[in-house]
C-alpha cells in the first residue's frame, strides 16, 4: 500500500468510526466513495461461484447470473473471466 492509500485508508476509517459494518458500507456507497462497477463485477462473480457450486454448469449459471443482475449474458460472462483487482 502506497502512503497516499494509506492516508486514504485513514481519512475514510474516520468516517465511519463508531458505525456497523452495514452503516459503514452504505455511508461510503452514499457517498460515491465505493466503485459501484467493482462491486457489481465481484457480486456477479460470487454469484457465478455459488450456482456452480449447487452444480449448476457455468454457462447456465451465466444465464441466471445475468438475470437476478439485470444484465446481459455477456456482461456476467465478463465479470467472470475478468475479476477485478482486489
């Protein structure tokens, strides 16, 4: 982590001292101080995950994916083969 990230880290720590786990999420997402694509891309991602899991194959659990996500199939594919950075 840079000191830039780590003067950052502290800067948003402190906006959220004192609150729930919860609280804090959506007092950062109220904000714009989370990357709503990133989330969206790791969510879709877990969901992925979590159908082929109950062996649902891959290219099915696209399809659902996209659907509980409202979107298309090629965006949930995407989301799968390109993680984000975490």
């Amino acid at each position: 982590m840079t000191r830039l990230e780590d003067r950052l880290a502290e800067t948003l720590l402190r906006q959220v001292q004192g609150l729930t786990a919860r609280q804090a999420v959506l007092r950062l997402l109220d904000g714009g101080l989370i990357d709503l694509k990133s989330c969206e891309r790791m969510a879709i991602r877990e969901e992925v995950f979590r159908l082929q899991q109950q062996g649902i194959p891959r290219c099915e659990a696209f399809e659902i994916a996209a659907d509980r996500f409202c979107c298309s199939y090629e965006k949930a594919r995407n989301a799968f083969y390109n993680p984000s950075k975490l």
